[in-house]
C-alpha cells in the first residue's frame, strides 16, 4: 500500500485511533486480524473490536475503531487513490462480474503491475480494501463494482474513480431492491456516469451511453472457437471450455484494449473459488461447483455448460433459491426448472422454499426431490447421484450450496 501517516489516518477517520508504540504510518488495511502483517492498520467492523489486542501482537502498526465504518473505509481507499497513478478499472453488470474481474487480471498481469479485487471484495469495505493494496508502482487496479439499490454503484465510484468502466450485461438481479430491469439497467448506468472525459465506456450492444465525451465499445455476439482444449476469443487462448466465459473473455479483452496493453497469445485464468470449479467424481463422474451465486441468466448459462460439459454421462443438478427477484421470483424459478428439463437434467434437487418453483417447471424430468437446506440437500443427493454423474451445484450466496459440493467432493477423495 502506498504508505499512509497516521496523522492522515486520524483527520481521515473519526473513531478511537490507537498506534503501535514508535508507529508513524501505516503500510496496508485489513478488517481480518488474522490477515494483519507488520505495519497495517487493523479496522475494527462489528465485533473486530474483540481482536484489537491481537491485531497489536501481530504487528499492526495502529487499530481503529471508526463510529462509521463505511464512511472511514472510503476516506481511506479515496486517500490511497489520490496518491496513485495507476489507470483503475470498474466492472459491474448482472453476470460475470467477478469472472470477467479474474480474466482481464490474467491478461493485465504479464504486461503491467496489477491489483485486482480478491474473490468478490465489491462493496463499500471491499472496494476501499482494495484501493488500499495500492502501491507507488502499481499500473493498472481492477475493481468489482456490485451494487443491491440504486446509488450504491456511484458511491463506489466516487471513492475509485476509474478510467475504464465495464457492463457485462443487464438481467434480472436485485428486482426487490430496484424494482425492475429498467431499475437494474438505472444503477449499472451510474458506472458510465462517473467516467471521466475521455475514458472508455464497454457496453452491451443494445446499453445506450448519452455522453459524447467518452469512447464507447459496445459487445456483440462473441465469436469463439475451441482449440486443444481451450476456447479462443479475440486470437487468444484461454483455459476453459464454458461459453459464458467466452463472453466475459470478450469484454475483459476490450478492457485491455482500453488500457494500451498487448494482448497475449495464450493466458491461463485463475478463476475466484466456487464459479464453475471443476472436480472428479467417482466412476468418472464430474461435479461443477458454482455455488457462489445464482440469479436466472447465470442459471441458464450453467446449465446450458452443463449440457455441454456431460456427453453420455447422467445430468444431475442440484438447484437453489435465487434470492432478492422480487414479486416475479415463483415464476423465474419455474422458468429454470423448464431450462433444466430442456437441458436434459434426468435428476433435479431443488433446495429452499423458492426453489419449489423448479420442481413445477420440470414436471418431466425423471427423478426429482426437494430439500429445505444446505444439510437437506447432501442428503438428497447422496440418495441419487450415482458413479459417473456430472453434477451441478448453483444456487445463491445465502443458501450455502458449497455444502453440498463440499460433500460430493469428500465421497470421491
């Protein structure tokens, strides 16, 4: 981190600052004491105010306790942003966020010194958490912007201030807080709003952008092939065969079009955990663990790769709620459940009370069962997934599917 004194620290965040015996500035900001290394300020979030001593022992250089947390991380990212001059990228949208995030990291790395934001650190503490892994040499920052109402997005970007702002798509996410798609396509939109003059707005084909000041690059049908194994977008090889991803290739590319930088011939994505991770599962079997999240575009993209990825063996998956979509929330779910059931899904388990919904969309899928929770729902599926299934877990973050891949992985270990 591009060091900050603790002075500044002081006038930056109202709370009760308390320094290390000899400490005059702080080398990095963590809210985990766990994660403290020597010279940090160690942030105290809610109960954190327990681990201030231990933060100390670790070698914090300072720990404050703030009266707002929300406002002091933003005053401390937005300090750290003012002192680099590295070109920062926003990238929101409805799907692919934090995938398209770990694809243009990938390509950015071998040609700039990069930060990208860890796993999905997208919110008012993640954002500033990553603006303050900053360093005096660091080129190019690539943040995820997530947003649950309107104005969330702009905040964000009023603390980050990026240069190049990306939108992977518009869909149907977070109705109950914005009420519609007109709402989402309202709180994506703040991201083009905060472009400066001169930056690069990358849209979707049909996002409309009313600002003449700044270069627009819309995203069109992706065009990939597969070679060896590995999908090819844009004359480069990445490895990974899931068609949505070629999508977020296509736009982490136009980033990195933006940015001035080289593109490479072959790269290698690290993907954040639980998206699309692939395991062996007995008598060949393939478990997909996508259990970070889920809204319905992501759904249909998960089990159109289901499909893809089975050839002969049994299609299995293992379905959740998908959370915060509002009045129409029964009726998208029945949808999937038909997806499923197109897809060639022969055994379906639907966890949580939404999820019902998926069962009365795929009335002809063969085996079906429904299970409350998490710990339901391993139970189900040690009953019917057998030796050589491909199985997909997918729901949203608040009901834990993890669980379940968690499990199917240990049988097969």
């Amino acid at each position: 981190m591009i060091p900050l004194r603790l002075d500044k620290v002081a006038s930056l965040a109202d709370g009760r600052l308390n320094a290390a015996p000899g400490a005059e500035e702080v080398t990095g900001v963590q809210v985990d004491s766990r994660r403290i290394a020597p010279g940090d300020l160690f942030v105290a979030v809610g109960r954190g105010a327990e681990f201030l001593d231990d933060a100390l022992t670790r070698g914090a250089a300072a720990t404050l306790v703030p009266k707002e947390p929300f406002a002091a991380f933003a005053a401390l990212g937005s300090a750290v942003r003012d002192r680099s001059s590295a070109r920062v990228v926003g990238i929101t949208g409805s799907t692919g966020k934090t995938s398209t995030k770990d694809i243009l990291a990938a390509l950015c790395a071998p040609a700039a010194r990069t930060v990208a934001t860890e796993a999905n650190f997208n919110n008012e503490i993640g954002v500033p958490l990553t603006l303050c892994r900053l360093e005096p040499d660091t080129e190019v920052c690539i943040l995820e912007l997530a947003m649950r109402g309107l104005g969330q997005i702009a905040d964000l970007c009023a603390i980050a201030r990026p240069d190049v702002g990306v939108v992977t798509n518009i869909g149907p996410v977070h109705l109950e807080l914005v009420g519609s798609l007109e709402g989402v396509l309202q709180a994506k939109s703040e991201l083009i709003a905060a472009l400066p003059a001169g930056g690069a707005a990358i849209v979707p084909a049909e996002f409309a952008v009313e600002r003449e000041d700044v270069e627009v690059v819309r995203l069109g049908e992706t065009q990939a092939g597969l070679e060896d194994g590995r999908t090819v977008v844009g004359g480069v090889s990445f490895n990974f065969t899931a068609q949505h991803h070629a999508a977020n290739a296509a736009a982490a590319l136009a980033a990195l079009d933006a940015l001035g930088l080289p593109r490479p011939q072959r790269i290698d994505v690290e993907f954040s955990r639980w998206r699309g991770e692939d395991r062996p599962l007995a008598g060949g079997g393939l478990l997909i663990n996508d259990a970070y999240n889920a809204n319905p575009d992501s759904m249909r993209a998960a089990l159109a790769h289901l499909a893809a990825t089975a050839g002969e063996r049994r299609r299995v998956a293992v379905l959740g709620d998908m959370a915060e979509l509002g009045p129409g929330a029964p009726g998208f779910h029945q949808e999937i459940g038909a997806e499923a059931e197109r897809q060639g899904v022969a055994a379906l388990v639907a966890v949580g009370e939404l999820a019902r919904g998926y069962l009365d969309g795929a009335s002809g899928i063969p085996v079906t069962r429904w299970a409350p929770d998490a710990a339901g729902a391993v139970t189900a599926v040690g009953e019917i997934v057998q030796p050589g299934d491909c199985v997909l877990v997918k729901a949203s973050r608040s009901v834990g599917l993890e669980r379940v891949a968690d499990a199917l992985a240990a049988v097969s270990a």
